[in-house]
C-alpha cells in the first residue's frame, strides 16, 4: 500500500479540470498533512514524422515546450498556495505524463487527475492518462469527475464491496478517509437481480443470506478500528457500476478497487472500475490491491 505520510501528486494541464483536482488534493494534503506535489508531462519526446496527405508535422521547440510546462506548473503553484498557504508544495516536469504519474505514485499517498467534462447524458470520456494511471499505479488514484459533496450537505464515503480480497484495501482508504473528514461511510455490495422475476413481474427474492455475511465480514474488522465512523451497509440488487453510480450520487468519494498489478494490462481496471470512472458524477479513486 501506498506511503501514509507521501505526498499527494496532482496532474497539471491547465485545464478548469486539472484545477479542480488541484482543489480536492489540497483538502487531502491538509488532512493528511503531507505537502503536495504538481507534475506536468510536457511530451518532449514527439518527433517529425510524415503525417497523411504527405505533410510534415512540425516539431515542437523543445525550449518553447519546457516554458509552457514550467508556466503552468508556476500557476497552479500560486493557486496552491493561494488556496492552503501552509501545505507545502513541489513541481516536476516530465516527458510523459503517464510515465511521470506512474513514477510519482511509487511514492505518493494519493494521485489525483482531473476528468473532462460530463457530457448530456452523464458520461464522458475518461482519457488516456487518466486510465492508464489508474490502472497501474502503486498508490490509490482519485479522478475527480465532479465536485466532493460536504458533511454539511450529508454527505458520505462510498465504497464498493465485493467477495474478494481486494476490497479490503478499498475499505482501507474509505474508512482513513471518512476519520480524516469526519464523514460517515457507505458500504455498498451489489448483487445482481433476478432478470427472471423481471420478465415474470413477480416480487424478487431477498438477497442471499451469504451475500449479506460477505458484506458483514467484509467490514467487521473497519468496524472496530474506526469507531468514530458512521457505518451503514447495505447489499442493492443492482448492476454493479449502476449501483454504485447510484449509491454515490452527491457523495463526497466513490472508491472502487482495482485489479491487482500483475494483471494483463487491458484487464487492470476491470469493468466495475472502468464503468464508474466514466459514469460517477462526484469523485472516484481507484484503489490499487495490497496484495498486487
């Protein structure tokens, strides 16, 4: 797992998105009292090529690259401090974001990376950096995809349970989260509903009584550590990703796990994770497994 005491990376692009992040990583470092620590891929290392129709594709300066990387590095360091004047803060540039995100991680408590904008229905493209970090990196990754609601406006942790091991890291980085913030925490296992009741209309069937003993036993153990969380547990019927979506509907967090490391990279993230990361609308980290 990830070091406590690390600092919280963010991605800069100078984007509102990446800004918004910003936002989310400075109450994070706060709360954990770690510095923060801005990193910007500035993709240096694309070169000429013959593109089609024969044209040439001009090669970027790399003089002109590196000032606009230490630009907007400089920008969203005022704004850091602006905003938290007495977290400390650090910048990095580096040719490849993902690469320089990935690196990051191997030291950091948290990664947080904005998400592009919602589109009509909900949904928007997650991006090439922010899955490809998401997927591999050694901390928990936070894609902030729409604002944290706060303990003012009820709001709460969610996290996503299921039989395997891996949740228990997810539950992990839940409940430190919910302490830290003083937010009560949800802990939602999603159970598939019966399609066959469905097209029959009649009534379903309660959950199976093992489901409820997976989510029982999945938390007992957080139960008795953090004590000052507010628990509340519940087994939906539901798709995963939509029960999830659902359950995390102007929450402050929505955390998923992540396949272990050692997993064929197209298969990371899985469906679940890859299903909220573009559907949620409040943010959601992606937590890696302890076990890899």
């Amino acid at each position: 797992m990830a070091p406590e005491d690390g600092p919280v990376v963010v991605g800069v692009d100078g984007s509102p998105e990446a800004d918004t992040a910003l936002v989310w990583a400075l109450d994070e470092a706060r709360s954990r009292g770690v510095p923060i620590r801005l990193v910007h891929g500035a993709g240096r290392d694309r070169t000429l090529s013959m593109a089609e129709l024969y044209a040439y594709v001009p090669v970027p300066d790399p003089a002109q690259v590196e000032g606009v990387a230490r630009r907007l590095l400089a920008e969203a360091a005022t704004r850091a401090h602006d905003l938290a004047p007495h977290v400390l803060v650090t910048t990095h540039v580096h040719d490849d974001p993902v690469s320089a995100l990935l690196e990051e991680s191997e030291s950091a408590s948290t990664v947080a990376l904005g998400s592009r904008h919602l589109g009509a229905l909900g949904s928007a493209v997650l991006g090439s950096v922010g899955g490809a970090v998401a997927a591999r990196a050694a901390c928990p990754v936070v894609v902030v995809r729409g604002p944290a609601a706060l303990a003012a406006e009820s709001a709460a942790v969610v996290v996503g349970v299921n039989a395997g091991e891996e949740s228990q890291a997810a539950l992990a980085f839940g409940f430190d989260i919910a302490s830290r913030r003083s937010l009560p925490l949800h802990a939602v296992l999603c159970w598939h509903p019966d399609r066959l009741a469905e097209m029959l209309w009649r009534a379903e069937p309660p959950a199976p009584t093992r489901v409820e003993a997976w989510l029982s036993e999945a938390v007992a153990g957080w139960r008795e550590r953090y004590p000052e969380v507010r628990l509340h547990s519940a087994v939906v019927r539901d798709h995963p990703v939509a029960g999830l979506v659902a359950a995390s509907t102007a929450q402050h967090l929505l955390v998923v796990a992540a396949r272990g490391r050692r997993s064929f990279a197209g298969t990371l993230l899985g469906s679940v994770s890859q299903g909220v990361l573009h559907h949620a609308t409040c943010p959601v980290a992606v937590v890696p497994s302890s076990t890899g």
